[in-house]
C-alpha cells in the first residue's frame, strides 16, 4: 500500500517518471504506513539508514534519510504527515541514529521548519521539482 500512495501522490499528482519514483533503497528501507480505521492508506514515508543512509547523507553513518513522505488528497490537512514523520524519527531513534536528513520540495519547507528542521544548502532540482536539504538533530 506504500507503493500505492507514492504512486497516486507523486506519479499521478505530481509527474514524477515512475522509473525515477522507485529504487533499488526501497528493498532495504524502513517504511511506514499511516491507514484509516477500515485500512484506507492515508498516507507513508521511508526511513533510510545504514550504508543505504550514508550514501545519500554525506557517508555519515549516525545520520537517516527520510524519505517519499506523501500523504493522500483526501488526508492532507488532519495530521497525517506530521504523525509519519514522528514516526520515522522513532524508527531512527530505535536504530540509534543521531539525526535525520530530507530532501524537500520548497513548497513544503514549512511543514518541516514546524517539526525542527532546518534548511541548509542551495535549492536544487530533483526529478524536475525544486527541492532544499534539511536536518533535524534527534
């Protein structure tokens, strides 16, 4: 069902080629679901940690990547995305992780601003949308 989210969020939603929407990192990822009381998927995210985290963060080991954070037209606006990302850092606290990193579209930089992550480098394009590298310290 993560799939499924991903797949009508940023495929359907926001055209990102699907060859580009899933890798090789979602074999070894953490994922997390978010589903109404009757399963609905409102909602999911990844967790990236390990050598699967070090590639992408800079080799730095003690630091996660969050990751495919989406959450379903019909969710957004009831806290489902704040909850996922709570979610992901618990995921990376239990695996002893000392922070987390995320790419985000710009447009969303807020969001993440409101849970204590901070932007850091230039803005840069990813699969067409711009994007900023954030890090929260756990």
């Amino acid at each position: 069902m993560c799939f499924t989210v991903r797949k009508e969020v940023f495929v359907g939603e926001q055209g990102v080629p699907e060859d580009l929407e899933y890798d090789a990192y979602d074999t070894v990822a953490v994922h997390v679901l978010a589903v109404r009381a009757d399963g609905v998927p409102l909602g999911t995210g990844r967790l990236l940690y390990g050598e699967a985290a070090a590639a992408k963060v800079d080799g730095d080991p003690s630091v996660g990547s969050l990751g495919r954070l989406a959450v379903t037209k019909a969710a957004r606006g009831l806290g489902v995305g704040a909850a996922l990302v709570r979610a992901i850092e618990e995921a990376a606290r239990a695996r002893g992780l000392a922070a987390v990193n995320l790419h985000a579209q710009t447009h969303a930089l807020g969001f993440y601003e409101r849970l204590g992550y901070v932007a850091y480098g230039p803005e840069f394009p990813d699969a067409g949308i711009p994007h900023r590298a954030m890090r929260r310290v756990l």
